[in-house]
C-alpha cells in the first residue's frame, strides 16, 4: 500500500481530525506524528532518515516510511511534501488550513515548547529536531513562525495543480473532502479531536506513563 493522500498542512490547522476522517472514509491507516509515539522502531527509522539528510546523502526509502499506510497528515512526513507528491504521482493533495494568527494562537500553546526544548536537546525527538532545524529554522518567535507557515501555504498553492489539491479549512466539515475524494457522505459528525486542551491532557498522561515506567 502506499498514500493515496498526502497532507501538506503544517500541525494544529486540524491534521488530527483529519487523520481520523480519513480513516473513517476508508483511507487508513493515516499515517501522523501520533505514529511515531507508541512505535519506537518507526520513531528510529525516521531519525535515521533525518540524520542522513542532514549529512547530505541519499534517502529515504519511502516505502519504509509510509509503506503500510493509505494517507499521510502532519508532521513529520508534512515537511517532506514537495518530495513526496513527486514520489506518488498518483495520491491527491491536501491543504489543511486555519488563519495564521489562529494557527500560532494554538500551536504557540501546543507544540512549540516542545520545538523549542528540541532545539537546545543534544539528542532530540525526531520531531521537534525537524521543526526546529528544518521547518523553523528562522527562527522560534512569532513573526518569524507565522513566515514560515504562510511560506508553506503559498509554495502549496503555486506547486500543486488545482485538479489535485484541496485546501480543506477548519470547520469545512465532510462535504468538500467527501467530494474530492469522491466518497459518500459518512452518518456521523466530521471529527473534532486534539483540541489544545486535549492535548495538554495527552502530554500529561504520556509524561505520566514515562515516569512510572523509568
């Protein structure tokens, strides 16, 4: 199996939700920056791929990657999209999309300390690594993260044809995705998940977990 749908949108402009809409649509595994969590070998095998670009050679094999799954949203494998439209000629593209200044609202409260403690980690978590070297690297202030989010919207829009792409913004809900996607309507309401209050919760429970087991 290899995605049948590549997600270009940066983290906290609904890449979860989506990641569970997809699946319900018949699209999954989804793969998101929740894969790389639970699984430590997965988590190692993009590390490598991140170490090795960093030190100019050739790479990865996306078939270990994203192998196994029918979609790809967020982080990691959303800094990489230019790459892997290439690589799956065939895989729709989509947009997820919020305003910027809604965007850094949450993601300020959310992931961006953990991308600012990843950058001062001399063995940092493949993800925040990534975003503070390669997604970030102008910097971890407001003016120069918001850049760099509408750096990525802009480059989406005047790369991807439009027969290709959806920008699927917060609150579009089934209708626009179902039709690109050329699937029915599901009986259900478009999911709603990882809300910034959720994912304190989410954090604070895997920290949890992390002390009672060491």
């Amino acid at each position: 199996m290899a995605p049948a749908i590549i997600g270009t949108g940066f983290g906290r402009t609904g890449t979860d939700s989506m990641r569970e809409a997809l699946e319900i649509l018949g699209f999954g595994p989804c793969h998101h920056m929740r894969s790389l969590l639970d699984d430590e070998a997965h988590k190692a095998a993009w590390r490598r791929m991140k170490v090795a670009r960093d030190r100019g050679k050739p790479g990865p094999d996306w078939s270990e990657l994203l192998g196994g799954f029918g979609a790809c949203v967020d982080w990691p494998s959303a800094a990489y999209w230019p790459e892997l439209i290439e690589v799956y000629p065939d895989a729709k593209v989509l947009l997820t999309w919020r305003s910027p200044e809604s965007w850094w609202e949450s993601f300020e409260k959310t992931i961006l300390p953990f991308v600012r403690q990843g950058a001062e980690d001399p063995d940092p978590e493949p993800g925040s690594d990534l975003l503070s070297s390669w997604v970030f690297n102008a910097g971890l202030d407001r003016e120069s993260c918001i850049a760099a989010y509408e750096a990525n919207v802009a480059k989406v829009l005047s790369t991807v044809p439009e027969d290709r792409l959806l920008v699927h913004k917060i609150g579009d809900g089934w209708e626009p995705l179902c039709a690109f996607l050329g699937v029915p309507i599901p009986d259900r309401p478009y999911p709603r998940t990882n809300s910034a209050a959720s994912f304190a919760e989410e954090v604070s429970r895997r920290e949890a977990g992390s002390a009672s087991g060491s």
